[in-house]
C-alpha cells in the first residue's frame, strides 16, 4: 500500500475516532468494547499518522530535489 493511501486510511480512522468521542462526551452513544478499543488506540493512529506524514513529506522533498 502507497504512503498517501496509508496517510487517508489513518486519517479517517482518527476522524471516526475523534466522532466517536464526541458521542460518547455526548452521552449519545454508549460505547461497547470494540469502540472502547477504537477510542484507546487514538494515541497509536495519531503516532503511525504522523511518522507516516513526515517520511511522505521528506521522501517528496528529496524527489523535488532530484528533479
């Protein structure tokens, strides 16, 4: 799988994630154990997230610098 197609998977997992959130502060939804999981991962999305976005960021400047 591409970096950028990487960088759009995790980042629709962290707006679904940060959506779930706000339901459960909400107190629109009550979370079951698979939420529970999702919501608990958010540190672990945001951390793949943003290395992800840093090697695809650098690996675009030495491309544009190559050029």
């Amino acid at each position: 799988m591409s970096s950028a197609k990487q960088i759009r998977t995790l980042e629709r997992k962290l707006r679904q994630i940060v959506e779930l959130k706000e339901l459960v502060a909400d107190g629109e939804l009550m979370a079951d154990g698979n939420q529970l999981e999702k919501i608990d991962a958010e540190p672990v999305v945001r951390a793949e997230l943003e290395e992800l976005q840093r090697l695809h960021g650098s690996a675009r400047l030495d491309s544009g610098a190559a050029g």
